[in-house]
RNA sequence: GGUUCCGUAGCUUAAUUGGAUAGAGCACCUGGUUACGGCCCAGGAGGUUGUGGGUUCGAGUCCCGCCGGAAUCACCA
C-alpha cells in the first residue's frame, strides 16, 4: 500500500479512537510537507476540528503521537501552526529504494486487453505550405501526449488529418501551371513542401497585384475582389477536382506527393510518428452522407437555398451551417466524415483533438452534432487546445514573411549545439557520426523541452538562444544531468563497486537523499497527473526539479569516493534510478538523452 | 457587442487543485566553492499575484464587478 493512504487510514482510525467519530480516509488532507518545513508528510488538521472540538496544537499533537504508535514508519512529528508534520524513518525510506531499484519502468501503467482506447489526433497540415513554429508545438504537444497517456495504462492511436483539399491547394496548384515552368523538387533541388508553398505566396502576390490594378482602374475593393479573374480560375479548378477532372487531379496527386515527402522528413526530424492517417479528400464525401442522414433523421433541416443547418440555440449556440446551397461541404462536414471513418476503424473510447485554441468553438459545436448523430464519445470529446507562439521580435505573420519555419528552425537548432559542443570538447574520441547524432539530441531536446514546459494554454515566446542554454530550466541541462549520472556508473564500474541486491536499511541517511527519494517515489503520481490534465508541462518541471536536485546532491557528498560502503550503495543505487527517471520523463516528452554530451 | 481563454519579479515561468513566509530560471550585484563534468552554495536587489469587493479558520487558486490582452462569433479551412 502507498504510504499516503497508509497514513490516512491510521487517520481516520485515530480520530474514531481519540473522538468517537467515524471519518472516511479519503477526506484526510495529505501533502508533502513543503521543503522549508521538517518533516515528509503533513496532514491537514483544520478540516479535523469540527470533530475534535479542540485547538489545532492540541488536536494535532494528539493525532500525531497516535500515529506515531501505531505506525513503525513514523520515527517522529511536530505540529506547526494547524499542520502536523511526519518524519519518516530512515529505514522506511531505504525499503521504499529497495521496493522500487529492480521494476523497470518504474512509475508507467502497462496496458491490458481492456484497457480504454484514446485516439490523439494531431499535426493535421495543410498540403499547400511547409510546416511552421505553430506546428511544431502542436505536434511536439501531440506526440508528447499520445506517450504520456500510453503511460498511464490506456491504448492510443496517433492518428493524423491531412487538409489535402480545398481550394486554398489549388491556388498553389494554379501558380505552379501558370509560372512554374515545370519545376520539380528534383530540378530546384527544394524540398516539396517548400517548393509547393513557394507557388502558394506566388498566387497571393500575383493575386494582390491584380486587385491593386483593377482598384487603380476605379474599382471598389470589394468589386475587385469579385472580379479577379486568378480567384475565379482557382474555383473553377476546385470544381473540376471536385468532378474529378484527370488532368487537374493528376496534378493535384504530383503536388501533395511532394508535399507528403516533405513533410515526412520534417516528421522524422521532429522525431515524431502517426499510427493513422486520414486524408480529407476521402472524408469530406462521407461527411456528407452523415449530415444528410440528420436531415433524414430530423436533427438538422434545409433552408429555401438548399443549404443544410443544425440549430444549436437549445445549447446556447447558433445556427450552423453543415452543407452550402450548392451541396458542397464545409471544415464541419469534413470532420463528421472523419470522425465516422474513425469510428468504424477503431473502438474508440475518447477522442482527444490537438488543435490550437482558435477552434474552441468548433469544437465545442462538433462535440454537440458528434452527439446528436449517436457518436458516444462526442459529447465529452477532448479539445485539447493551445496558445500561439510568438517569438521574440513580436508576432509571426505569413503575410510580412515573419513566420519561422519548421527546417529552418530544426537546422539552425543543431548547428548551434555542433557548435557548443565543441567548444566544450567532451566528445573527443567519437566518430564525426556519433558526435554527429549527439549534436542533434542535444538541440531537439533543447527546443522540445523549451516549448513543453510552458502551460500548454498560454501563448508563449519562443527564443531560440535561451532554449539551448546548457543551465538554468532548459533540455540540455537536465539531458547533461543524465550524462554526468552515467558517468558516474561508468566509473563506478571502472572500480569495479558493486552493489548488493538487497541494501542494508540501517544506514543513515541525510536530508538530501531523503528528499531526493521522496522525489523518485514520487514520480508515479506525476505521470498520472499528467495523464489526467493533458499536460506534459507537469512532467517537464518535475524532470528540471529532479536534476536541479541531484546536481546539489553530487556537489554535497562523494558518490563513488565514499568510503562508508553502505552509504556508497545507497547513493549509486539512488542515482542510478534518479538516471532511469530523468531518461523515462524525458522519453514522455519525446526527447531522448544521451550518455555523453 | 456576445462567448471563451489569459493576466504572478525586467524577461520566461511554478505553486501538490482552497493550505504554512508566492517558489525557480535567465539577466544584474557581493562573496565562497569547484575531488565524479561545465556544477553548486550563501547573500543582495526585484511581488499590493491587473484591480475592487465577496465566500472561508485560510484565496494566486472559488464567486461577482471593473481594467488590459488574445481568440472566436463566415456558404474560409
């Protein structure tokens, strides 16, 4: 049993001896007891005298020393101003490294047959340009979670939602027919999504050109923007992809394809990966057929124009629109197909969207018409939504070319680590490979570490320079806290000290260990935490607090060099699992560590 | 204007879900350490937790009103 409820329980027990009442144990506050403060544990006694009838010194001393009888584990507590503080004895703490040295995976839920399925749907690009800052925390907070909630005992599906339609994509595909010259990924030597979206800012420029003539020609803007003529062959190229016009879908397939392979190597690089992926060009028809079954059923209705609306008003929402008068679909549409392709693929439990937060309403009217056509989990969908990232210099525009892209970023990252690196000189006697892939850990973890430990709701300001800081809260300092626990195992063994199985529990311990193993036992709780509130910002904090913890403790006290050999195996054992931790929170982040940096 | 979210030190942020003196990092200033690795330690400065009320033994956290910012309210996706 865990100790918390261990305490708990002897409680609510002391309370029916010393009071006559009986009280349930899960009401009992318990906290640890904040690191100012001796002690472990501390119980919360304000909420306990209503039934004491007694001062908070007095009720508490009274609670304490019951404790401290009937529980071997208590070696002595204090009451300070209503909060009754529990020190845990030496021994329990070094059983407790004992329990837990040998489990592997120490603190992650396996899952079993029945466990529930959640489907994590994240990234879900555009196929008309290249992956961006936004993206990546999207898909860093996606990969992230799908890890994090796979730790806690539930199945996950990562699946994925490409907008490869539309007419946004035939802009692209329209300025590549009228000025490409037939340029290829191969010919330019660009990377396809780059090259796609290159055609993409084309069509905008040659489109705004166009406008600024026909205003100039004494138009109004609205007129002009009628009678653009680019506008109108773009629409003309969604109907005819829309009625599958070889030509046009021929070359709509060459584009996304080139698209896709560009995105795959951003997707490898950001060391991220789906189970499922869905393409909106074969969900937006089925779409379709489900708003036209709730017409069918009398859950929507069909307005004089022939368009098609749920009324949401009875929930507090507005009309929506499901289908246009031409009985083309709209986004909603789209993800009603999906969501149906989903369900008929995956016996899915919950379903958690990785969307940035400008969607909440969407979300909020999808979850509505998921439920009205019988989808079980729609009502209580997950939108698991998130802030902008801004940068330093302000905000990112597509429009005024501030927008920071995704390999760009990734490259500049690792150059910057090649480069500390070797001013640090540790990886001398690798080969240019491995020193090679070092450089790379170092500066996704730095940017991965740096964009999950924020509060994923919050807008937030990445800067580039900060992140790879090889101090303070950053990835690199807790991957280095890694590499230096390994080498100390490493010259642990080179003395060839070994530990016992079993370690001798009558050693003593000093107050920075006992804090360091409270952290460690601690870890399970975090990983369900994060679990529960999507948020791998809880574990992020938890790994910098860890390493900032066991940094002190290395300073403080010799490891290998302690000559005390009980003492000896106590610190190698606690840092070797305090090094199994930091590598597993990491692994929930997505980030890998490395054994030498 | 309606709805939703956010507001904590110069900057980036935390607070065990209503608990003790609001805790870190960066940057800045003193000093000390630096056996296993760049670490680390002590101290200084920096906060009316946007603001005014309310509930409570107890509020950064819950409720109400303001102020500021963001998003959204399309036959765009």
């Amino acid at each position: 049993m865990k100790i918390e409820n261990k305490i708990k329980d002897t409680v609510a027990e002391a309370i029916e001896n010393l009071y006559g009442q009986k009280t349930d144990s899960n009401s009992v506050q318990i906290n640890l007891t904040r690191k100012d403060q001796k002690g472990d544990f501390t119980v919360v006694v304000f909420p306990l005298l209503r039934i004491s009838k007694k001062n908070p010194e007095e009720t508490g001393k009274e609670i304490g020393a019951y404790l401290k009888e009937n529980m071997t584990e208590i070696a002595e507590f204090e009451v300070i101003k209503g909060f009754l503080n529990l020190l845990l004895s030496h021994s329990y703490w070094i059983n407790s490294l004992n329990e837990i040295k040998d489990v592997e995976e120490y603190g992650f839920t396996k899952t079993t047959e029945d466990s529930p399925l959640t489907m994590i749907e994240y990234s879900s690009p555009n196929t008309n340009k290249p992956l961006h800052l936004g993206h990546i925390r999207n898909n860093l907070l996606g990969y992230s979670l799908s890890r994090i909630v796979g730790s806690t005992g539930e199945k996950v599906v990562k699946t994925n939602i490409v907008n490869d339609r539309g007419i946004h994509i035939c802009k692209s595909m329209l300025a590549w027919q009228k000025w490409g010259n037939g340029a290829t990924p191969e010919s330019t030597g660009k990377k396809g999504d780059h090259l796609v979206g290159d055609f993409y800012v084309k069509f905008d420029q040659e489109y705004k050109k166009e406008i600024a003539g026909l205003v100039a020609s004494g138009l109004s803007g609205d007129e002009a923007e009628k009678q653009s003529k680019l506008m109108a062959e773009a629409r003309e190229m969604l109907l005819k992809w829309e009625a599958k016009d070889p030509e046009v879908y021929e070359l709509w397939k060459m584009m996304n394809d080139w698209v896709y392979k560009g995105f795959n190597e951003t997707y490898k690089a950001l060391g991220v990966d789906f189970d499922k992926i869905y393409y909106e060009s074969e969900t937006y028809s089925i779409g379709k057929e489900e708003v036209l079954r709730g017409l069918e059923e009398g859950l929507f209705y069909r307005k004089e124009d022939n368009s098609v609306w749920a009324d949401l008003s009875a929930e507090g929402l507005d009309e929506k629109l499901l289908l246009r008068s031409d009985g083309t679909s709209v986004y909603m549409t789209q993800d009603i197909g999906t969501a149906k392709m989903r369900f008929n693929d995956y016996p899915i439990d919950k379903m958690v969207y990785v969307v940035g937060n400008e969607q909440i309403y969407h979300f909020k009217v999808l979850s509505l018409l998921l439920d009205k056509l019988g989808y079980k989990w729609g009502k209580d969908l997950v939108h698991f939504s998130y802030g902008m990232v801004e940068l330093p210099e302000g905000k990112m525009k597509s429009r005024e070319g501030t927008v920071v892209d995704a390999d760009d970023l990734i490259a500049e990252m690792v150059n910057t680590a090649r480069e500390m690196s070797k001013e640090l000189g540790k990886l001398d006697g690798y080969t240019e490979e491995e020193a090679e892939k070092v450089y790379y850990t170092i500066a996704m973890g730095a940017l991965k570490y740096f964009i999950l430990k924020v509060d994923p709701r919050k807008n937030m300001t990445f800067n580039p320079k900060e992140s790879i800081d090889f101090n303070g809260n950053t990835g690199p300092f807790i991957q280095y806290s890694y590499a230096r626990i390994q080498s100390v195992l490493r010259k642990a063994k080179d003395k060839n000290i070994t530990v016992p199985d079993v370690l001798n529990d009558s050693s003593e311990l000093t107050e920075k260990e006992i804090q360091l193993l409270k952290m460690v036992m601690n870890f399970p709780n975090i990983v369900a935490e994060a679990g529960k509130v999507y948020s791998p910002a809880v574990i992020a904090n938890y790994a910098y607090d860890l390493a900032k913890e066991f940094n002190q403790f290395y300073h403080e006290m010799p490891i290998v060099f302690e000559e005390d050999a009980k003492k000896r195996e106590v610190r190698l054992v606690l840092s070797e699992k305090i090094g199994e931790i930091i590598r597993q929170s990491m692994w929930l982040l997505g980030i890998n560590v490395p054994e030498r940096m």
